[in-house]
C-alpha cells in the first residue's frame, strides 16, 4: 500500500510559488549553482530521457534548462525536479549523484525518482541543503546507507528514499525532522527497528516502511502522532503484539500491518480508531476471534484479516442489522473459521470483493442478493459441492472468480461467463464436458486467467479465435485427447501453457514459438510424437519447461535456455538425445 503518487505531486506542485510557476525572465543564475548542476550532469553517464541535453548556456534559470527551477529576484536554483516514467523503460539516466548537489545552498525541492540506472550511495553533503522542504529520491537504484545527519534538514516536510537498496539501520536522528509530514523508506533493505526516536515526529501525516526487513516490536510511541492519517509497516519481520498507542489515533485512515509476524488477539480497542477506511492484518499470527467492536467502523471499506489463526464464532454485531456500513471489500479467508455458510450479512451486503477461501463452507454455492457490485469472489478451498446453474445470475460486474478446491460437480455447459470476466479458476474440481463450451468465438477478450486443471473434463482442445487475450491457460490433470492446435499462434500475449497431464497426441506445433511472453511451459505426461521444434527458439524469455514423459524423439534444441534446463524435464520419451541427455548417435563434444 504505497504512499499514492498524487500525494507526492500535490506536495510538488503546492511548493512552486506563483511566482516560480510563471516566472519573469531571470538576470541570471549563480556562477556557482550552475556549476553545481553541470557537477551533478558529468556524473551522468548516459540521459535517454533528454532533460540534460536542455541544460546548455550560461543562464540555468531562464527558463530552458528541463527540470531546473530558481528564484527570480536571486538568481538561485530553488527546485531540481527529475522524474522518469514507470511505463516508459527505455528513458532513464544513467550514472551516480554527484558531491556537488550540496552546494546549491538555497535548493528546497530536490526529487530525482524513477532512474532505476542512477546507483551509488546518497551524496554525504545533502545535509547541508538547510533550506531544503523536500528530498524525493525514490524508484533509483541507490545502496548503502542513509546519512546520519539527514537529521540536520531540520525544515523537510517530505522525505521518500522508497524504492532503492538502501540497506543498515535507519538513522536514528531522522526523528530530529519535526516539521516532516511524509517519511517514505519502503522498499529498500533496511533492518534492525524502528527508532524510539521517532516519537518527535508531531507533524507526521504519513509513515511507510514497506518491504523491507525491520524487526523487533512495534514500540509504543505513537500517542503524539496526531495528524497520522497513513501507516504502513507490511512486509517486514515485526513481532509481538499490536502497541496500545496506535489506537490512539484519532486521524488514521490506512493501517497495513500485513506479512509480518505479529501475534496475541487483536484488541478491542481497534474500535476506538473511528476515521479508519483500511485495515489490513493479514499473513501474521493474530488469534483469538474477531473483536465485536471493529464492525461498528463506519467509514472502513477494506478489511483482510486473512492468514491468521483467528477463530470463531463471528462476533454477534456481526449480526445485526447494519454491521459495517461502509465495507466494500472484505478476506478472512485461511483462518481457522468453520463458518459452516457465508454469513447472511456478507449475502445481503453490497460488496465488491468477497474472499472467504479455507473457512470450512459447506453446502451450495450462495447466491448473493446484491450480486451486481460484486468484482471479485474467493471461495476456494471449501468444501462446497453441487452445481453452479445459476451462480452467475446478476454477477454483471465480476471480474475475478476463483472456486477451486471444493467439491462442485457440473458440465462446463453450465457455465455464463460474465463479459466482464478476466480470471476463472475452478481447478481440483469435478467438472465434466468440453472447453468448447467456454474457449470459443464467443468468449470475452476481456478473459485473461482461465484454470480449470485436476478436473474430469473431456474432448480436445479447441481452436482459439483471434481477439482472444489470454494470459494464462491451464488445463492439466483432466482427460482430454487431440492435438494442440495450430491456433495456439494467436495467444500472443500467453504468459503460462498447462497442458500436462491428459492424453494429448500429435505434434508439438511450431506455431507455440511466437509466444514471445511465454514463460511458463508444461506439456508432461501426455503422447505428444515428433521432435521439439527449434522454432521454439523464439520465445525469449521461457523461464520454465517441462516435456517428460511423452513419446518425443530426435535432438533437444541445442541452445539456451533448453540445453541447460535439467535432464528430468525430458525423461521418459521415445527418443530425445541432446544436452542435458547423452549426445544424439553421430554427435559428439556436445
């Protein structure tokens, strides 16, 4: 759960002046910070974006120089604002951050983010930028550790270092930063614990630590923190109990303590935090049942205490007329529940996502009586059975549905795909019947997951029509005969074939080789004949591959990635010879 980017653009673009928005035409810029920004280019090896070719002439504050902001009455360089894009990888700068930064002394923005090819460590001299509001060095490649004395920036209000390999302890004086409003060190390898010295953080709005490797508990210095709104400690190794302070959080909206190792019951006092819209426990060792008063938040949307121990029953307000008012979307899913039934609350509620996998439901399948808003159901490893005619009644908005696990027993004829549809996995099952009746002219492009492998389904694999966008294609462990299709050339976004399994005879097609995306493989344990075509060749990023136990012959491709994957992964043919098998006969030194 990212501190959201508009977050950091609102911050951006709220500390330009007016003035620095729609400059006057400068008198010029210092001699000094301009050599400052020509020191920081020469550390730049390689700029696909461009932005430096602009940085040309005497005057870096006219206007021309990309990036490069000052002050019009002075002369001086008051913002350097460098952004890649995400979804444009081609455009980076490559290099290092030079010494020289630290001398533009009256810089107060600095964000250089998104240069995933900018390495080395961050500049020791940043500290005396003391006028500096905002340091934004995410989604780079930095390492090493985070200077001690960043503490010195004594008037930051944003600090994000996320997103780098910024390892060691964080700096405990990064605490002395009491104006800080937004402190971002997510994704990075930071370990050790949090600072108790962080408890002089007054002015803190958000905290993310994310995705790194903190340990320890989760200290108790969170009673002045009164303009908190969003934390997020997930993917780290905190243990113990959940500190009485935090529920003193009277402005907190985002809480994400998920992956983790925390542990005890979850306290009833997680009622008192009244403004929170998102909270999320899950994947720690929480027990105990679901405390009554957290149903009674009016403004939480998002609830996932999956992957605990937590037990039922389910707290009786559960019950009552209008539990959580506002909940959109909710997971309990692999707790130690025995729901028995999906809860009439959860049936009669107006929800978009509802994943209830491993809570011991029996029966049927519920039918949801305010199905329309519903985009993503998880009821996977239950133990439901029965069929699923008229399941899809009302569902117009699903996207995601996933049933597998379970004991549902009907004909892939019952099904009514939802055009809106992008995952189907009903896998270890007992369907019956052909993927003609859903893989057809018909389906959706909108479909992209479709796993419906460990079943008892029949017939051949159908042609698949152009138009289609599938990702993902697992059809394993069922009985199904023919032959790949020459077709499959038109799932050029592939990403997985699963086909192991069945009793699929005929040719390997050479058509599979313009799967570019392909990365997943499996044709095992089926009677494919021929040899492995070399065309295959042309899938470039093939990450695995499986072709045991067919009736294939002749030689292995003899080149990477096929001739370095294990020798199991061609055991049991008729034929095959060829590294990493003995050489073919007439072949040596392979």
């Amino acid at each position: 759960m990212p501190i959201p980017i508009w977050v950091l653009n609102i911050f951006l673009f709220c500390a330009l002046p007016l003035s620095l928005a729609q400059p006057e035409a400068p008198p010029g810029c210092s001699a000094g910070d301009r050599a400052a920004l020509l020191g920081f280019k020469a550390k730049i090896l390689r700029d696909t974006t461009e932005i430096l070719s602009s940085w040309r002439g005497e005057n870096c504050c006219g206007g021309d120089w990309e990036g490069v902001q000052c002050n019009v009455a002075t002369g001086r360089v008051t913002h350097l604002v460098l952004q890649g894009s995400e979804r444009d990888p081609s455009r980076y700068m490559k290099g290092v951050l030079s010494l020289s930064l630290g001398s533009l002394e009256f810089l107060e923005v600095l964000a250089i983010s998104g240069m995933k090819h900018i390495t080395g460590q961050i500049p020791e001299t940043l500290p005396n930028l003391i006028h500096l509001t905002q340091l934004i060095l995410e989604d780079n490649s930095l390492h090493g550790n985070v200077p001690s004395n960043l503490g010195n920036l004594r008037n930051l209000n944003i600090l994000s270092l996320s997103g780098n390999i910024l390892g060691g302890e964080i700096p405990s004086n990064l605490g002395d930063l009491r104006n800080l409003e937004i402190l971002g060190l997510s994704r990075n390898v930071f370990t050790g614990s949090i600072p108790v010295n962080f408890k002089n953080l007054v002015s803190l709005q958000a905290l993310e630590l994310s995705f790194n490797l903190i340990s320890g508990v989760i200290p108790e210095i969170w009673g002045n923190f009164q303009n908190l709104t969003f934390i997020d400690l997930s993917d780290n190794q905190f243990t113990g109990v959940l500190p009485n302070s935090m529920f003193k959080l009277t402005k907190l909206q985002d809480l994400a303590l998920d992956h983790n190792g925390l542990s005890g019951k979850i306290p009833n006092q997680i009622g008192d935090l009244k403004t929170l819209t998102h909270l999320s426990l899950s994947s720690n060792r929480f027990s105990g049942q679901i405390p009554e008063s957290i149903s009674g938040l009016q403004n939480l949307w998002y609830l996932n205490l999956s992957r605990n121990l937590i037990t039922g029953p389910l707290p009786v307000l559960m019950n009552q007329r209008r539990p959580f008012p506002s909940l959109l979307s909710i997971d309990l899913s692999y707790n130690n529940l025995s729901l028995g039934k999906v809860p009439d609350w959860i049936i009669n509620k107006e929800l978009s996502d509802v994943h209830l996998a491993g809570c011991k439901i029996t029966g049927t399948l519920p039918r949801f009586l305010k199905a329309g808003s519903l985009t993503s159901i998880d009821l996977s490893d239950n133990v439901i059975s029965g069929g699923i005619r008229g399941f899809f009644v009302n569902l117009s908005s699903l996207q995601r549905l996933k049933l597998s696990g379970n004991q549902l027993k009907f004909d892939l004829l019952d099904i009514r795909l939802p055009e809106s549809l992008s995952s189907l996995q009903i896998q270890s099952n007992y369907l019956t019947g052909s993927l003609s009746s859903i893989i057809n002219n018909r389906t959706s492009s909108f479909l992209e997951v479709f796993d419906v492998s460990s079943n008892r389904i029949t017939g051949t694999i159908p042609d698949f029509a152009e138009g289609l966008n599938l990702k993902v294609f697992r059809i394993g462990g069922n009985s199904i005969t023919g032959h790949i299709p020459e077709s499959i050339s038109n799932m050029i976004g592939l990403e997985m074939f699963d086909i192991s399994r069945n009793q699929i005879g005929g040719n390997i097609p050479g058509g599979l080789g313009v799967l570019s995306e392909l990365r997943w493989l499996d044709l095992s344990i089926n009677s494919l004949t021929g040899s492995i075509p070399i065309s295959l060749f042309g899938i470039k990023n093939l990450r695995h591959a499986n072709f045991r136990a067919n009736r294939l012959c002749g030689e292995i491709p003899q080149k990477r990635p096929y001739n370095i994957f294990p020798a199991s992964t061609y055991a049991h043919n008729q034929c095959l010879c060829g590294k990493p098998l003995p050489p073919c006969r007439g072949k040596t030194g392979q």
